[in-house]
C-alpha cells in the first residue's frame, strides 16, 4: 500500500484541491509540490488507481511541440505512428 503518511498527504490533497487540479494528477509534479518521495507518491497513485479512486490513463506526447496527441488507457493502445492536430506531424 506505501508509506501511511504519503497516503494520507494524498487523501487530503484529493480532498482539498480543486476539480481542475485532480483531473490530471502528475504524480512526479504532485511528489515535488508536496515535498514527499517519487516513487511513494507514484507508488500511492498505482494503488489508488488499482482500488478504483483513481484512473490511470498515457499521454502520448508530440516530439515537436510537446502537447498531448493522444490519450489512452493502456500503453498496448498506443500506435505505432501518431498524428499532432497541433503541428501536424505525422501526417
């Protein structure tokens, strides 16, 4: 499960923050925010998400400008070449 008091910094952070900020949790972003260890915070998460208080989802990011051009559920759904609406890579 991790570290109880990374646990609990999580819990109020879910609890206490906005909808916006809990939409997208990054949890290596999230880990320096609240000064607590990476790989607990990540570690937290990964359980959170197998218990169903969270969703794990990938954002396959453009190599040119850098934004999400596609999200997924699973890494195995991730294609082999992308498409950027953004930059149009790819096309």
């Amino acid at each position: 499960m991790g570290d109880p008091a990374v646990v609990e910094r999580l819990g109020e952070y879910l609890a206490s923050a906005s909808g916006q900020e809990v939409a997208r949790i990054r949890p290596l972003a999230l880990a320096e925010r609240l000064r607590l260890d990476p790989d607990q915070v990540v570690a937290a998460c990964l359980h959170g998400a197998h218990e169903g208080l969270l969703e794990l989802h990938w954002d396959l990011l453009c190599p040119v400008c850098r934004i999400p051009c596609q999200v997924t559920d699973t890494l195995r759904a991730i294609a082999e070449h992308g498409h950027c609406a953004a930059c149009k890579i790819g096309r």
